[in-house]
C-alpha cells in the first residue's frame, strides 16, 4: 500500500518519521535499522553555538513515561553540517533539521544557515523546549511572539518548508497554532513535552538536577491526542502529531484525528528498532482495517 | 528462537531467558540468556528491556556483560528499583530485547599486569575478564562488599588469581576499605594498570588515589540511561577535554585522568 504523504511540499515515503531529541542525529541508529526506510529523520535540536546542556541527573522515569531536562545540549550547527549531515542518506530519505536559539534574531540567522544546505528538506522550529531559561517555550506560549518568530524564520529562509513545533504547556493551543500559520508556517507539529516534575520523598530533592523537566511518552498520549485533533480542526496545513507514539496503532490514531504524519519520540529508548519496525507494520494494519489510503483514513474520526 | 532485527556493526536480539539462579539472597539474580552470535570486550554493556513491559517501565536497563560462554550470556543483577525488580522475577522462556555490546570496554593487553578494584556489583564486568584471562596470574582482586560475600560471584574467579574481600558495614568499615585502597593503589601504581567499577562514592576514592599517585587507570561509571546508544543525553559524566559526554558510548570505560568526578 502507498503511504507516501505531501506535507504542502515536502513528500514523504511515509508517515513515519522520528522526533527530535530522541533519536540523536540518525547516525545513532544506523546500526538497528535502515534509515532509508523512514519518512524523514529529525535530527536533535540545534543552536548556533554548541551547548553542553544542563547538569545530571537530567532524566527520570514516571509512570508509562519519563520526564527530561537535557537543556538541548547539541554539537552546533556548525559541527553538524561537517560531521554529521554528510553521513545521513538525505537524498533517499528526507532530513528534517531542529531549531534552537535564544532569540529571533538568532532563530533567523540559524535558519538562514540551514536553508543554504541542499542536503536539509525542511526545517522545524522549537518554540516549546520547557528546559532552557531563554527562548524555547516563552515564544511558544504567547501567539504574538510565536507569529513573530515564524515570520523572521520565513523572511531568513523563504524556500525551504518551516514546520514550527508548538507547545501544550499553553492556555489554548489553537490560538497559537492559527498564529502560526498566518506568520507563514507551512506545517505544525506537535506536541513537545509538558512540564512535569518528580521527588524523592527520602532525599528530599527533585529528582531532576534542573528540578523541573518535560514528561513524554505513553502517558501524554491522550493529551497530544486531544490537542492535535484541536489544532487540526482550525489550520488548513499540515499537522504532524507526536506524544507517547509507540505502535502503528498509536500512529494511525493521531492520523485518524486529522494529522498527516507522526513522529516517535520517546519509544525509541524502548527499543532502537523500533522505529524501523513501525514503518513496516503500517501498511499491514491499514490492509488488516480495510483502509484503501492514507488519505481516505485521515481525519476519518466519526463524532456524534 | 534468535531472532535478529538487524545486522550491521550492533545487534538489536531478541532472545530467550534460559533461567534464573539467586545467588544465596532474593536480591541478588543472574540472568542467563540465549547468547548473542557477537564478541565482546569486558567492560562492555547491553540493554534490557522483557517484551512484557510493553509500555511500562518505560526505558530499558543497562547491564555490564557479565560472562559470555557458547551456552549463555549472564548477567549479574542487584535489586535495586522497579525494573530490577521486574526482571528478578521474570519467567524462563519469556522473551527479552536485548542490544549490544554497547560503549567502549576495558583496553586490555595481555602481557600487563591488572590490579582490578571492585565495589560491591561493579564486579560485574570482571567475572568474564577474570575467567577467560589466559594468564590470571597477572591479575589481583580487591573486592569491597556491603552484603554478604556470598551474594557476588567472587568464589568462582580463579585461584591463581592474588584475591582480597572486604565486608563494609558502617561508616568505620567504609574509612578502612579507602585506607586499603590508597594504599594498594600507591604500592601497585606503575606496575601495570588499575581497573575499576563500583558505585559512584568508590570511583571518587579510586579516581582520587589514582591521580594522586599518577598510576594508570581505567575506570568504569554507572549512569542512568534511557536508550544505550548516544540519543537520550541522559547519561553525561564530565570530562577534562571534552566537558559533559555521553557515558553510553565515550564511556563506560574512561582513563582516569580524563573524568571529572
């Protein structure tokens, strides 16, 4: 079966590509699977200037989930265009880079940097990272300043698809998803993670260096569920859901709410095949439910 | 059934519990595995993580390899938390994911002499070194044990080996191993290399008389890790040159001198 997917100009073979910060730049993988076989591949999100990120413990497991607080510790923009870019198979499959800067003066310069590089398909702006003091999620909560953002992006890199990744930790996510597209993005995802936090009652420390971090996995599911189908129900591009993704199941859930592709994110620390495996079993569950296309299954959800 | 996702440099398996044998105390299990078809260098680890979890826990567990022979691939557990727990009590001929060898291992040469230092399960990665080491003689043990001796597999290591256990108990018992440790350590340094792995305070103390005395050493760490192959970042420790890296492939295994600890 044809799963391919036109994101408003950026085809993919299939639905199914990983989220960033979870499946490092690719190459990590390389060894469990066939990186051609994916949708695209979103590398870990980058800034201007290498970042080290925030002390340890920086992780914590929770119940069905786990709650992070990396502080987008990256090799730079830089060094990944040298390093690692050239190693990636961006011709068969496409390469999605991530976003980070403090402002969006920086946003504009990293995005103009990017949108030179052939070998880069699209790029996805981090306007909902919960784990750095500057930037990050303070555009992402105030439509005026997510706008903002999206439209210096735009004006730095005017060729290459902007996908800006939003938020849940907001009051009402379908005002800044409609923001969003009318600065000019051309595909939403969402969501990044939400803030969580978790104590050890013996110690009595938080159980993350950072105190605070961002809950992903199985658990917010229901949560990135409801909001997708929110903002899918109010913008005319592209969605691409993600939160707790873990089977072909889970996919075609968020694709039957109204997204056109999915990203994994934290269920590839479960299993670094798994991903791999997902792109297969797709197809056998869309012929198992007697599903003629992608498209016809999208957005299909019947409400009362 | 080996079934093998996967074949390029690292393996994602997923093989078949063959049993479970407590080591004398209900917290102390090695697991024996189906063996994967690759090698290892001690010092090297693997991901765990039982098909039966599905969605919760949530991560994998990292596990030093223990000893790997043509039947079975062992590995030492100590029940520690939730997912020790779980797999403590898992069924023989449940199904388990399992990727490896991960990291970098001990450098080892055979002709050097190794004073090996353990705290308590960081004995781990030794049991394999030790037993296949054609000439044990080279190699010395000093064991520092807070349960009985008995729960770790330090009987078993060869007698050619020079081997000393010591029991902690308190905070007097625990000042005296680092007295010994000092002291081996200063009275071994330059006659070959030192080998460690234990639990964080034990690394400090080692990592201290090592530079201290300047004598080479490698040391292993245990970190909290989500995935075991670079993606989380969850697992950094800091280094002299390179700031915060990922110990789940520029480690376990570190030169001394290179960890800030």
């Amino acid at each position: 079966m044809n799963t391919s997917v036109d994101l408003g100009g950026l085809r993919l073979k299939n639905p199914i590509m990983s989220a960033s910060g979870t499946f490092g730049y690719g190459l990590e993988f390389a060894p469990y699977g066939d990186l051609q076989k994916l949708g695209a591949i979103v590398v870990k999100g980058l800034s201007l200037q290498p970042r080290s990120g925030n002390p340890p413990p920086r992780i914590t497991e929770t119940p069905c989930g786990m709650l992070n607080a990396i502080g987008l510790q990256n090799v730079g923009v830089e060094k990944f265009l040298r390093e690692k870019l050239p190693f990636l198979p961006a011709d068969k499959t496409p390469v999605i880079a991530n976003l980070y800067a403090q402002g969006a003066g920086e946003f504009a310069e990293l995005a103009a940097i990017l949108g030179d590089e052939p070998k880069v398909s699209a790029l996805e702006i981090n306007i909902s990272c919960p784990n750095v003091r500057c930037g990050g999620v303070q555009f992402g909560q105030d439509p005026e300043a997510a706008a903002f953002v999206t439209r210096q992006v735009r004006r730095a890199c005017p060729d290459k698809p902007l996908i800006i990744k939003l938020s849940p930790n907001v009051m009402d996510i379908r005002v800044i998803a409609r923001s969003v597209q009318e600065a000019g993005a051309d595909i939403i995802s969402l969501i990044n993670t939400l803030g969580g936090m978790a104590v050890d009652i013996h110690s009595r420390k938080p159980r993350l260096a950072n105190t605070v971090g961002g809950l992903s996995g199985p658990a917010v599911k229901p949560v990135a569920l409801k909001m997708v189908y929110e903002v899918c129900g109010v913008v005319d591009i592209p969605v691409i859901g993600l939160g707790g993704i873990c089977s072909a199941r889970d996919a075609l859930e968020f694709i039957m709410v109204g997204a056109h592709a999915v990203q994994i994110g934290t269920a590839n620390f479960m299993r670094p095949d798994l991903i791999f495996d997902l792109v297969d079993e797709l197809p056998v569950l869309l012929a198992e439910l007697g599903v003629e296309s992608l498209e016809k299954f999208r957005g299909s959800l019947e409400t009362a | 059934m080996h079934n093998t996702c996967q074949t390029k440099s690292r393996f994602c398996d997923r093989v078949r519990l063959l049993g479970l044998d407590f080591a004398g105390h209900p917290d102390f299990v090695h697991l024996y595995l189906e063996p994967p078809s690759w090698d290892y260098t001690p010092g090297q680890f693997v991901m765990l993580r039982p098909e039966i979890w599905v969605q919760d826990p949530i991560w994998p567990r990292p596990f030093s390899i223990c000893e790997k022979t043509p039947e079975y691939m062992r590995i030492f557990v100590q029940v520690v938390g939730r997912g020790t727990s779980l797999l403590s009590s898992a069924v023989p001929d449940s199904e388990i994911n399992m990727w490896g060898p991960l990291g970098r291992g001990f450098r080892l040469s055979l002709d050097k002499r190794y004073l090996i230092l353990a705290g308590g399960m960081g004995i781990a990665p030794f049991v394999g070194l030790c037993k296949e080491h054609p000439y044990p003689g080279k190699l010395s043990l000093i064991f520092g044990h807070r349960m009985d001796r008995s729960c770790y597999p330090f009987d078993e290591l060869p007698g050619e080996m020079q081997r000393q256990s010591m029991r902690q108990t308190n905070q007097e018992d625990m000042e005296h191993f680092g007295r010994v440790l000092q002291e081996q350590i200063a009275r071994f340094a330059f006659k070959g290399e030192i080998l460690a792995c234990g639990p964080m305070p034990f690394l400090q103390v080692v990592h201290k008389h090592v530079l201290e005395t300047g004598a080479p050493a490698q040391l292993s760490v245990e970190t909290r890790m989500a995935c075991g192959v670079g993606a989380c970042l969850g697992c950094v420790v800091e280094t002299r040159s390179q700031g915060l890296v990922q110990s789940c492939v520029q480690g376990p295994v570190f030169d001394a001198g290179e960890l800030v600890l």
